[in-house]
C-alpha cells in the first residue's frame, strides 16, 4: 500500500512572508477603522449621554427634596398626633401609645412589604422556568 502526498508540499509555514505582512497590515487598518468608528459613535452619542444624565441629576435632585418634604410632614404629624393624644393622657404614656402604633404599623407594613416580594419572586422564579424549558411543542 502506497501512502504517496497528493497536493503541493509545504514548509512549516502557513502562508508565504507576503502574505503575512498583508494579513497584519490588513488587521491594523482594520484596527484603526474600528477605533475611529467608536470615536466617532461616542461623540455623536455624548450629547444625548450629557442631556440623560442632567435629567437624571435633577430627577434625583427633585426626589430628595420630595423625601426631606416627606420627612417635615411626618414630623408635623407626629408632633400633632402627640399633642393631641396629650390633651387626654400624660406626656409619657402619649409617646408611649404613639410609639407603640408606629411599631405596629411598622410591622405591618413589613409584614406586607415582604409578602409582596415573595409573590414577585415566585412569578420571576416561574417565568424562569418556563424560559428555560423553552416553548411547547406543538403537534
């Protein structure tokens, strides 16, 4: 049995020295060509980058002011809640009751809050699956 080569034989290179000096100068203009087209498409994209992040800043500028508003009427509430609850008991047992209803709510609020994220998850956890068992067949 004949084991004879069919086609030209090679050296040990790949490609003659020509075509490895085209093939790097082809992969550096095209090197430069990607880098000058990102160049080009981030600063077409910084003003509207810019406009996004000033609304973003103001928005977060308004909402902190909204919070520290939040805050002031709480405050307020509370120190006429309190005023109020004085006029038929003690300061002491006011605060206390006060507190104690805060607490309450607190929890509650907790308690829901919490529920809510469980019912958020278990919907995230099954539109998971379903993604990931891919669609039904049909047939």
């Amino acid at each position: 049995m004949s084991h004879a080569r069919r086609g030209p034989r090679r050296s040990g290179r790949a490609h003659p020295p020509e075509d490895d000096a085209t093939l790097a100068a082809a992969a550096e203009r095209l090197s430069r060509d990607v880098l000058e087209l990102v160049r080009r498409e981030l600063e077409r994209a910084r003003p509207e980058a810019l406009a996004s992040l000033r609304r973003a800043g103001l928005g977060t500028l308004t909402l902190t002011a909204a919070a520290v508003c939040g805050a002031l009427a709480v405050l307020s509430a509370h120190e006429a809640a309190l005023a109020a609850l004085e006029r038929s008991m003690p300061r002491r047992c006011a605060a206390t009751a006060l507190g104690a209803g805060y607490a309450v709510c607190g929890a509650g609020l907790a308690w829901w809050g919490r529920r809510q994220l469980h019912e958020v998850r278990t919907a995230s956890q099954q539109a998971l699956d379903q993604v990931r068992e891919g669609p039904p067949f049909r047939e």
